[in-house]
C-alpha cells in the first residue's frame, strides 16, 4: 500500500526525528550536504540509488520505506 507522503518528507521527518541538521547528517552517512538538501526538496526527484541505501541503513529503515511503498519500517 502506497503512502501518503513523499519521499522528501519522509527524509526530513527521519532526520529531524534523529535531531540531525544537514550538516551533521553529511558527516555521519559521507552524502555532502548540499545533495542531502537537494533530496529534501520538493522539486528534487531523483536520488542516487547508492545514497539511498546509505540512508536506508542510516536511519534502520527498509528502502521501500524510504520510497514510500510501503509503511512499515523495516
């Protein structure tokens, strides 16, 4: 079942939820900071697939979560 919200909340709500600002994410998962924005974006569309799976494994979280294919976390 698809979810309501997109891909560029869910990241955001994943990082605000982890009291991460841009910056610190950058450092901790080795994404620059500027592409980590780019995602959180509304206009942005594409994600690189291997920083997505950096994030994924980051925040403990299944790719399809991250996607918004699915609901369940993991």
């Amino acid at each position: 079942m698809k979810c309501k919200i997109t891909l560029q909340e869910r990241l955001k709500d994943l990082r605000v939820a982890h009291n991460l600002n841009l910056e610190e994410l950058a450092k901790l998962t080795g994404i620059s900071k500027s592409a980590l924005g780019n995602y959180e974006n509304d206009d942005y569309k594409e994600i690189n697939h291997g920083n997505l799976v950096t994030l994924a494994q980051f925040y403990n979280v299944s790719t399809d979560y991250l996607l918004c294919l699915t609901e369940i976390k993991k």
